[in-house]
C-alpha cells in the first residue's frame, strides 16, 4: 500500500455532473490523490468530458453496464493506496474535504469506515447515516452487540481503508445498484470496526441522477430487489417470512385505500407513483412468500 487517497467514481450516462466533480476534486490541490473513473458503458458524453481535459484520472471504460459494486471493486483492484474514496459523479466535494478526510482517519485507527457530510444544492443537510437496518426492528438483538451506534452510511461519499475493504472482500457484487452501501457498513461493523462521520468534510449531493429518466417503477424494483437480497443475506429465514408477512399486509391495505381515492377524487401525480411502488412491493414480496 502506498499513503494517499485514491478516488473512486462510478459514471452511468452522468457526464454533465461527473466534470464539475472531477473539478471540484482538482480543486483540492492534492498530489497524493489519485482518481479513478469507472464507466459503465454510457451512451451519454461522458467518455468525451474525460477526454477532454482530465487526462491525469485513470478511466477504466466497461462495455456493459456491469452496476456499482462490480465496477467499485474493478478501481479497487488496480489501486494500491491506503485511503479509498467512493464517491457518486453526482457530487461535489466542497474546499478542505479531502484534508479533512486523511486527518480523520489518520487520527481515528479504530474507525473502519466513514463517511464526509452530505448537502443539498441549497446547502442545507442531507441525511448520510441511519441507525437502523432495513427489518432490523423484527430482529434488535441480531446487531445489538455490533460495534458504533451508526447502522450504515450513504454510499454517495463513503471513505473506507483498504486493508478493511479487503477483509470484507470489498462490494458484495450480487447487488447491482441500491443497497450494497448498507450491505458493506453492515459487513465492517460485523468484523469489528465501527463507522463514524467525519467533521469537517462536506460534499453536495444531486440525488439520483444516474436513474433519472428511468420508468419509477424500474427503479423501485431494483430497490425492492436489493432490499430482499439484504434480507435474505443477513436475517434468519423465520424473520425474512414474518417482515415479507408484514409487507404484503402494508402494500394491499395502501393499494386498496388508494384504489379508493382514485375513484373518489382520483389521484395526484404523488399517489400514482405511490400506488405503483405499493404494487412492485407487492409482486415482490408475494415471489419471496411463494419461494421464487
């Protein structure tokens, strides 16, 4: 391992933002920080942005989308320092982050992962941490005993040494989007390292910039998908059917009242994306129930 940062940004059809990241890295003025742009096969200008000016970031370009935790862990691969930050093309990483960042670390051996704070374009906060697995409050005492009170961190800025990376055998790579943020919080904490935030770090966030022009019900059943896939990974089979039990009660008391308000007054734009998530809930969780 050599000292240093080594940034990692996984890029799908996200070339309008991925440059103002990459400035805002540039910024920075730090020599001891490499950066690696992993494109998923864009179909967008982003491989042009790349080459047009950024000729000091490493870009590995994939023909197919091969999703985020495959392609984290490709940068991961064919790095070697210490320090490794994934970071969303949808950021921004404000002045003194970067310094920041190393200071933490360097002055917190015990923490294994930590995360920068998140903002909004209007700079107000945006949430970063949560302290509660998705179904963790069907099965307290599996994490109970876990070191830290913070649960995960969102995957949109997360710092992690790579010597923790590898003993967690980095980004499970099941998950293809969605999830696999909580799932690698989830697998630090479980080989004893706590996660913390990190003062003094700061990075703007445009939230989901990546699935923008995707159908709302595509993007919910992958979200679905990787929720059952954390599920099944990390709960016992009995709290896996009593959280699918409670789900589908949920999803046709939610889809039966809003049946009956579309009947009624109809329905606004919220509600029609509500009734279609409460549907994809529904289908999925029954598939989970009949064993598919």
């Amino acid at each position: 391992m050599t000292a240093g940062i080594c940034i990692v940004i996984v890029n799908y059809n996200s070339g309008h933002l991925l440059c103002r990241c990459l400035d805002s890295i540039k910024a920075q003025n730090r020599d001891d920080c490499r950066v690696i742009v992993v494109d998923n096969n864009s179909a967008d200008d982003s491989l042009q942005c790349l080459s047009s000016g950024y000729a000091e970031v490493d870009c590995i370009v994939n023909r197919q989308n091969l999703g985020f935790a495959v392609a984290n862990n490709q940068a991961v691969s064919g790095s070697d320092e210490d320090l490794l930050f994934f970071l969303n093309p949808d950021t921004e990483v404000k002045p003194g982050c970067l310094d920041a960042i190393e200071e933490f670390m360097a002055t917190h051996p015990d923490v294994g992962l930590a995360a920068p704070a998140l903002l909004n374009i209007d700079g107000t906060p945006h949430s970063s941490h949560e302290y509660m697995y998705p179904g963790g409050r069907y099965a307290p005492e599996l994490f109970q005993n876990l070191p830290g009170d913070i649960a995960w961190l969102l995957g949109a800025a997360l710092v992690v040494r790579r010597d923790v990376f590898c003993a967690v055998g980095g980004f499970d790579t099941r998950f293809f989007l969605y999830a696999e943020d909580i799932d690698l919080c989830l697998e630090v904490r479980k080989k004893g390292w706590p996660l913390a935030l990190i003062p003094g770090a700061e990075v703007m966030h445009i939230e989901g910039q990546s699935e923008k022009g995707a159908p709302y019900a595509e993007v919910m059943e992958r979200k679905i998908r990787a929720e059952i896939l954390f599920l099944k990974k990390h709960y016992p089979p009995a709290i896996v059917r009593k959280i699918c039990f409670v789900r589908l009660l949920e999803s046709w008391w939610r889809i039966a009242c809003l049946q009956v308000l579309a009947k009624v007054i109809g329905l606004t734009a919220e509600n029609k994306d509500k009734l279609s998530r409460y549907r994809v809930v529904s289908g999925l969780y029954r598939q989970l129930e009949d064993g598919q």
